[in-house]
C-alpha cells in the first residue's frame, strides 16, 4: 500500500512531499498513473 490507499498514506508513508509540495494533487498519484 504505498500511494494507493488515499491521500492519508501518502501524509504518513511520505510526510515530507506534502511539506515540499503544498498543492491539491499528489506527485505520487500522478506519476502512478
């Protein structure tokens, strides 16, 4: 489970993406699809 849980994994797996990247969507998500 690692970007595809939800938006709450990623927070606890990778807190510091969310600090780096500030916007709505996540680079994870995006670079999955």
């Amino acid at each position: 489970m690692t970007g595809h849980a939800g938006p709450e994994a990623i927070i606890e797996e990778r807190p510091q993406v969310r600090a780096l990247e500030p916007a709505p969507h996540f680079p994870d998500n995006a670079g999955a699809l």
